[in-house]
C-alpha cells in the first residue's frame, strides 16, 4: 500500500463519518494515528465531499512531521513551485562577500532569465555593493486612555530612560535574542499607538516581537490601569502598504549600487545609459507618483516573491519588498550608475518555513542556513543577497525595456 495515497479500513471509517454523519474535518484529523494518516483522511475527505480527485499533491518528499506542528493547519498535501537558479551574483557587502547562485521559486516565464542576465552584468562590473543601513522589526499596540491627560503622562514616560530599562528587562522573561531598539508614540485624540522596535537577531522575529510586546503591554496596562485595545494597531505595519514603513523602514533597511561601464551596457543589454535612464526617469519616478505608488521600481516584488518562496520567508512580505525605489543616473564618465534602496526587508534564517527540507536546500545554497556564528549575520547576509538580486532584476527588466525588447523576451522563451 502507498501509505501517502491508500486509505487503511478504519481511515474509510473516518472518512464516512464526515461525509454522512457530518464529523468536521479539524475532529476527524483528532482520530488518525498519525500525521500521515491525518492527511490522507483529510484529503480523501475533500476529494470526496467536493467529488473530485486529486493527481499530484499527495507526492511531496518533506517531512510532515515539524511541518504540521509549525507551519500548517489542516494539510492535505503540497503545492510544488519549480525551482530555478540565476548567478553567479558578485556580491561586494558587509555580510554578502562573493559570488553567489540566487535560487528563484516562481511560475512566471522570463523571470529567472531576466535576473540571471542582471545577474551576469553586475558580476561582469565587479559586483554590487551593498549596505544596511538600519535593522528594527516592529509591532506597534494600541491603548485607550481615559481622557488626554492620561494619555500626556504615559507619553512622557515612555521618554523616560528608566522606563526603557524597565521594559527591556521585562522582555528578557520572553525572548533570549529579542533586543528593544526603539520606542515611538503616536497619539490620536485619547488613543495611542506605541511602536516598539526590536533587533530579532536571525529570525525575521514577528513570533518574538510579538510575544515581547504582549510582556510590555501588561506591564503597561498594570501601571497605567488602561486597555490594550490590540497588541497589533496597524502602526506596525505588517504586510500592508503603508507610508511608515516606507519612510521609517521595517526589518532592515538596505541599498544596494552599481556602476556599469557604458560599454557593458550597450554590448549586454542593447541600449544606451542615457536611455536606462530615461526609462527609469518616466517610469519608475514620475509613473510612480503619478499613480500614488509607494514603490518606485520595476518589479521588484518579483525577485522577492521568488527568493522568499525558494527560502522559507513569509511570501506575504512582498508587500513590504515592493517599496522598493530604483534610482539610475550616468555619471561624468558616461557610465551608468544605479541603486536599489529597499526601507523594510523583512527576512530570518531560523524559524517560520526556514526548516522546511526544500527551503533549507536554498539557503544551505546561500551559506545561510540556520544561525550565523554571530547572532544576527546571517539574516544580514541574506537581507544583502535580497537586495543584491532585486538590483539585477532591476537593470535587466529596465534595459530590455530601454531597447525595446520586453515583448520580444517573452515572446522568445514562449510565455
């Protein structure tokens, strides 16, 4: 029997039970002797009831076991996306030193080979360099207050150095890594919004702000006798487009530049600095504007889907990646010079869908699997490669666009 499609007697018997008694599948899954048979109970009841059939999801090669008790509820089977690769990718950072190979998980045709032809110029130029410039992930609670006098005493007090102290000590009773790096109030008649900010070391850290932050708003609410409204106001702002974000970064704030020789620009990508430029100019910039985006890019949100998918990220970070603005210029010598400033990539090396067997791969590729030696470089090094490889996919999109070639592209590979 293939034990990860072939129901056993007695999961028939469960599966019966949903379809004529009405069991619900959360309970049904309460009754499998394990893990795997949850699953096949739980697919084969969907089948079922929905009077289809499913043909490929049950074949995976993960171990279910962490999966279902860390990053999935109700599982049913898997979703597979296809896995490329672009690079070498030279990499000049403070953490990202060398040549890399960028894997890209994505069903959008075109895209792997834009990178990789970004990927190749940037390499042939001497790599990127690339720095951050600041690191806070952030959740921002709401309180009430009684009236605005309350709420003028806790603000002062939250400047006090000794209530930062206070709290910093209250969060070590959650987190070991967690470090208060920043307190911020917003005040709205008689609520206010807090938005702490915390070094998460190498997680992306939103399970770990998170829970310090709940240690901090019971504290607050104990000395202050005032409701927490929610441990999450909005202000924080997690995976939606949002102006503070944008302009204050969340998670860590990097750039990334370039300068490219005006020969390699016209041998490899066909146009001009000058009309890279142009193209940037209209598009990113006043195109931008015109349509009140918060990015100013090309598609950048393309290359940070791919990579957080192939790498275990909380794809719903895309929001944040897509702040991404794009700047190009040609500098004294008629070479062209471009950067890519992201304000909030938010990214970890441990925890989340990090441990996944196929993620684990991508960023065993990266030479970021896990922990760093040093807390915290490794999600570094990573927020650098991000970076590094939305610069790429930047040069490339917008010189085959400079050249007129975007149509053709796709056209070529079939897309």
């Amino acid at each position: 029997m293939d034990s990860k499609n072939e129901l056993s007697s007695y999961e028939k018997e469960i599966v019966d039970k949903v379809i004529h008694d009405g069991l619900s599948i959360r309970k049904a899954s309460e009754l499998a002797e394990s893990q795997e048979s949850a699953i096949r109970i739980r697919r084969n009841a969907v089948e079922k009831v929905m009077g289809i059939e499913f043909n490929q999801i049950q074949n995976y090669s993960i171990d279910i076991t962490s999966v279902v008790q860390k990053n999935i509820e109700n599982m049913i089977g898997v979703v597979q996306v296809p896995l490329g690769v672009a690079g070498p990718l030279k990499i000049n950072g403070d953490h990202a030193q060398g040549s890399f190979y960028i894997p890209l998980a994505t069903t959008e045709g075109a895209l792997v080979a834009s990178v990789n032809r970004g990927t190749s110029v940037i390499t042939e130029s001497n790599g990127t360099n690339v720095k951050i410039f600041k690191n806070e992930m952030t959740r921002a609670p709401v309180f009430k207050f009684k009236n605005l006098y309350e709420a003028k005493d806790f603000v002062d007090w939250l400047e006090k150095a000794s209530s930062r102290e206070l709290m910093k000590e209250k969060i070590k009773e959650v987190t070991r890594f967690g470090e208060l790096v920043g307190i911020e109030p917003y005040i709205l008649g008689n609520t206010v919004y807090v938005r702490f900010s915390f070094d998460t070391k190498d997680a992306m850290g939103m399970n770990m702000v998170t829970l310090a932050t709940e240690s901090i708003a019971e504290l607050i609410s104990e000395m202050f006798d005032v409701k927490i409204i929610s441990l999450s106001g909005n202000m924080c702002t997690d995976k939606k487009p949002a102006a503070i974000s944008s302009i204050n970064g969340r998670g860590k704030t990097v750039v990334s530049e370039i300068t490219i020789s005006r020969e390699t620009v016209v041998r490899k990508l066909k146009c001009t600095p000058e009309e890279m430029v142009e193209v940037n100019y209209r598009k990113n910039l006043l195109g931008s504007a015109r349509a009140g985006s918060l990015g100013f890019n090309a598609h950048a949100a393309n290359v940070v889907a791919a990579l957080y998918i192939a790498c275990g990220q909380d794809p719903a970070h895309v929001v944040e990646g897509s702040y991404c603005i794009t700047t190009m210029d040609v500098d004294s010598h008629g070479n062209l010079y471009a950067t890519v400033t992201m304000p909030a990539v938010s990214v970890g090396t441990v925890g989340g869908g990090t441990s996944v067997e196929t993620q684990s791969d991508c960023l065993n590729l990266l030479g970021i699997e896990g922990g760093g030696q040093i807390p915290g470089n490794n999600s570094k090094k990573l927020a650098e490669i991000v970076t590094a490889s939305v610069l790429a996919g930047e040069i490339s999109l917008i010189g085959a666009q400079a050249a007129g070639h975007l149509a053709k592209a796709h056209a070529a590979l079939g897309r």
